[in-house]
C-alpha cells in the first residue's frame, strides 16, 4: 500500500527535477489511481521504468514508488541525455535529505525493438510521457516488448483529446481509443489530472520557495490535493476533453 504523500510533500521531488506545483500535483493524482490499483495485487518486487520523460521531469515519483514497495528498479531509454538528467534530479532530491535513498539501475537501449532487455522479466512496468513520443510502428514494438517483459504494466500519456494543454506544452498525445489498441488487455484505464489551472502557469524563484515554506501555499496545496480527489465524479465526457493524461493499468 502507497502512503498518502501530500501534494506540498512531493513538492520537493517536482522541484529537483526542474518543475512546480503542477507536476507535483500530476504525481498526487496518478498516485491516487495507483495505490488503489496496487493494493489488490500482490507487491512488486522488480520494477521497470521503461522509458523517460520526453520534457518534463524525471518521473521521481515511480523512484519514490518503488523505494516504498521495497522494489529493485531498472529504468532504460533510448536517450543517453533522458538517463542522464534523471540521475542529476535523483543527486538533486537526495542531496535534500527528505526523501529516496534508492539506487536504480540505468541502460541504454538502441530501440524499442531490443525488449525483451536482457531477457529479463519484471513484476511492474511504468511509464509515463514516453508513447507520444514514438512514431506509430515504434510504439507498437514498445507496447508489444513492455508486455513480453512485464507481467503487468501502468501507463500513462498525454491526452491528445485536450487540444489546450498538447498545444501548450509542445507534446503530442494519444486518445483513450489509441491506448486501448495498444493494450489490449489493459483490464483499468481512463483519464486523470483535471487541475483548477490553465496549462502553462510559469513561477519565479520567490514563489517556489513561498511553496515550500509558506502557510498559504500549503494550505492552496491542501485544497488543490481535495480537489484531486474529486476527479473521479466529473462526467466522462468533461475528463475526455480537459484531462491531461490517459492511462493504462493491466
């Protein structure tokens, strides 16, 4: 079972990669859909990372994930510069002393062909922002290895049906429909992150700081981490248009 991290609490893992008060509340709520996904499954003891963040951070989250389920954690990617930033960003949060003390293991792949890597068979596979950034065959040859390797997998995407928020960050998406013709089996999957902000909100050093330390931000932070919760109520239709992310849990 997942703790109940606040979002002011993950704060700090979006701040080493980079980021703000909108990626920490991206992980709040994809750790809502996976801790009450995890907990009726038994507890993975490997974990793959498959593949990197296209931009936006590193993904500390899953480190933070699989250090809490006492998980060995591999991650690959194809790009030497993905592998190297998320090990800065792991230097950065663990250099704070707040959190993760883990110490995946890292390769480089030439492909996504190249799975099953190394022939090895994990318990858990997760990614997140790394499909959209494929071309079509190559996403079919990563959906296909992830399921040879894993013998379960969560993924997530952004939602190509949000035109503001791909427009805006400059990735691409895919559809839940595209999701589920690439996972078939994907018995879980939906949409998530329905944040009360416009994508693309910019904060000064100042107001980064006032976030970690100042009482208003946290009390904002508390109320943001309520509304979250509130995400699986909103009719279907209004998460399909305005949700950043698709996922898939199988």
């Amino acid at each position: 079972m997942l703790s109940n991290w606040s979002i002011k609490q993950l704060y700090p893992l979006a701040l080493a990669e980079g980021e703000g008060v909108g990626t920490a509340y991206e992980y709040y709520v994809k750790r809502l859909a996976l801790r009450s996904w995890l907990a009726r499954r038994p507890h993975p003891k490997s974990i793959l990372m498959a593949g990197l963040p296209q931009r936006y951070g590193s993904s500390l989250d899953f480190f933070l994930l699989a250090e809490e389920l006492n998980a060995a954690l591999t991650i690959v990617d194809e790009r030497a510069e993905g592998l190297e930033k998320a090990q800065h960003a792991l230097a950065a949060v663990q250099a704070t002393g707040l959190m993760l003390t883990c110490q995946p293991t890292y390769s480089q792949i030439d492909s996504w062909a190249d799975l099953p890597w190394q022939e090895t068979v994990f318990d858990l596979t997760l990614s997140s922002e790394v499909l959209q950034r494929l071309q079509p065959q190559e996403r079919k040859a990563y959906a296909a290895g992830v399921q040879r390797v894993s013998s379960s997998y969560a993924v997530f995407s952004p939602n190509k049906d949000n035109e503001s928020h791909v427009g805006i960050s400059g990735l691409d998406g895919l559809t839940s429909t595209e999701m589920r013709l690439l996972w078939p089996q994907a018995g879980h999957s939906g949409y998530i992150d329905l944040p009360p902000f416009p994508p693309g909100i910019t904060r000064t050093e100042d107001q980064r700081e006032q976030a970690t330390s100042g009482r208003f931000e946290a009390f904002a932070m508390w109320g943001l981490g309520v509304y979250a919760q509130l995400e699986g109520w909103v009719p279907q239709a209004i998460r399909r248009r305005y949700a950043h992310i698709v996922y898939a849990f199988t």
